[in-house]
C-alpha cells in the first residue's frame, strides 16, 4: 500500500541553534516542504537582522534539501508600526509566549493587557501578520491552557481581522472555540494526538513525553483526534518537534518538549489509516496551513509505502518519540 503527501508542512518547529540545529535541521528538510520555525532560540529573534542570519543558518545546515523555513519574530510589546512594516518582508508570524511559561521564555510577555498589547496587534492585523500564541496562564498545570481561553476570546474580540494561531491545543475548550470565532485558528501536534498524562507519569515517568502545554485528559485527546483525522478547516499540522540533549532530558528538572520531526509524516499516516481518514491527511498536513497562511510551498512529493520503520534509539544526541519501536509506515521516495 502506498500513499504519497504532496507538499507537507509544519506549522510549528523548533530548530533550534548550533550544534542543535546542524543535527536537526535536515531531519526536517528531508521530509517537509516548509515549516514555521519558532523564535524563542538564545537570544530570542527580535530583529530584522537576527531573522536574516538565522534563517541564513538554517538554510546552511540543511544542505541539498528542498525547503523553506518560514521565519517568526519573538513578540514583544514596543514593536513601532515602522519596524512591523519591514519586518513583514521577512516573517509569516509573530509568535507571543507568556514570560516564563515555557522553554526560553523568559524574555515574553509580562502582561496579557489587551491594551498594551494594542498598538503591535492592530499594526500586525493591518499588515496581514499572523499571531502564533503559546496559550497557557502561570495557574494549576493542567488547568492552564483552559484558563488561557478567556485570553484567546478578548484577542479574537478585540482584533477581529487579526489571524489568531491558537499552537499546540491540548483541550477540548480550546476546540470548542474554533467554532466560536472566525479568526481562531490551530496547531495540532503528533503527540497531542496518541498521548495523555498516563503516558507521562501515569507509570514509570517517561521524561521523552514530557512538554507544555502537558498531555492532558483522555476526553481532550479525543477532542483533538474527532477535528485532526476530519480535516477541520481550521487546523494544521504542527509538530512542535523540539529537540533537547539527553542530559537535558534525562535528569532533575527535565526540559520540556517532545522530538518527532523524523517519524511524524510515518505516524500520522499510521494513525490517519487507522481512522480510514487517509483522504484527510493531506489536508491536515499541508492545504489547511496553505490557505490559513495564505502560503503556496515549494514542491515536494513525500511517497510513503505501509512497510516497517524502526525508529532509531537516538539522531546523535536527542532521543525521539518511539525510540527503538516500529511504526508501520515508512517513507520510501521524496521527490
């Protein structure tokens, strides 16, 4: 049985830098026709010039492979209008994360003021500019992303021509309101998709499947699957793949993220057939994005054939999802 993708994308990644980034670049590249790369590295890109060196280095390291990183700003509140309008040449997104809410995030957004953040907002809604929110408060964790959803109503609100990328949603509210607001959009990852907080800590605690937002409720997971494997028209595909050292990982105090960017196009084929929703997964992975983004990607046929794929223990440093297991699906040609 084969199955081939055309042009897939990955609407949230994290490349990382240096070292990092030489590993996991071309993990991605291979397989992706484009994705949008998040902008909290060290230090978080918050210039025009750190945009162009960065997406400078990215291309570097991923060699012959065609694709293209779209480029994202770290938001910050005291953005001019005149910075925004050149910056629009360079980026697809400005990506708001709370301070401290998550991984190198400590440069983010104090407040979540609608009228602080005012001036930046309607300067990016009159630009055409997306913004991609990581969407949780500093509350109790599970709870976080689902008290964030009052944030995401007074944004929609208050901005109604601004395009709102809801990233990685983990809940069943966060779904409900891409129905209650036309500007409301998704990013949905791999792993949102198979796991709960069982997996992570509900035995032995598995430090590969910890991230934030964290793997919530069995009726959440579910949520997410009923609009993934349908192809709502407003999510995507985002993978969220973020990459951290094992020593990073397998220790006190582990980083939070999850590494799928060299399986993900394989499981999702898995799961989307399983479902018998694999008319649906093009969709998922590439033309809600196209459309959402208002984006035309390069072209790349991903041919994906229903043989085993061992998923390597570990890419040099950084351990992936399914480590050491077999997935059903492999990728056997990219055009």
């Amino acid at each position: 049985m084969i199955y081939t993708l055309i042009s897939p994308l990955d609407m949230h990644l994290h490349l990382r830098d240096e070292a990092m980034l030489k590993v996991v670049a071309p993990l991605s590249a291979h397989s992706f026709s484009g994705a949008i790369v998040m902008p909290n590295v060290v230090p978080p890109i918050t210039t025009i010039e750190a945009v162009i060196a960065y997406k400078e280095r990215i291309v570097h390291a991923i060699g012959n492979n065609v694709f293209e990183p779209l480029m994202t700003l770290f938001f910050r509140d005291d953005y001019s209008r005149e910075f925004l309008e050149k910056a629009a040449l360079h980026v697809k997104a400005l990506k708001l994360y709370p301070s401290g809410i998550t991984t190198n995030s400590e440069a983010g957004v104090a407040s979540m003021d609608i009228e602080v953040l005012r001036p930046v907002l309607e300067a990016m809604s009159d630009l055409g500019l997306i913004l991609c929110v990581h969407g949780e408060t500093n509350g109790f964790v599970m709870d976080r992303e689902k008290e964030f959803g009052s944030i995401y109503e007074s944004l929609a609100s208050a901005f109604p021509k601004l395009k709102i990328v809801m990233e990685h949603i983990t809940t069943k509210e966060s779904v409900a309101l891409l129905d209650t607001y036309e500007n409301l959009y998704a990013t949905i990852t791999l792993h949102h998709l198979l796991i709960t907080l069982d997996d992570v800590a509900g035995g032995m605690l598995q430090p590969h499947l910890f991230c934030k937002p964290i793997a919530k409720r069995y009726e959440d997971r579910d949520a997410l699957l009923h609009v993934s494997l349908k192809a709502h028209p407003k999510v995507m595909f985002g993978s969220d793949s973020a990459p951290h050292p094992i020593h990073k990982k397998e220790c006190c105090g582990c980083a939070a993220g999850v590494f799928t960017a060299p399986l993900a196009l394989q499981a999702l084929t898995e799961l989307f057939e399983k479902h018998n929703k694999l008319a649906n997964l093009q969709a998922f992975v590439s033309d809600n994005a196209q459309r959402i983004y208002g984006y035309k990607p390069l072209y790349k046929e991903v041919k994906l054939i229903k043989a085993p794929f061992c998923v390597p223990s570990s890419y040099d440093n950084v351990i992936p999802m399914f480590a050491s297991q077999t997935l059903a699906w492999s990728i056997e040609h990219v055009l």
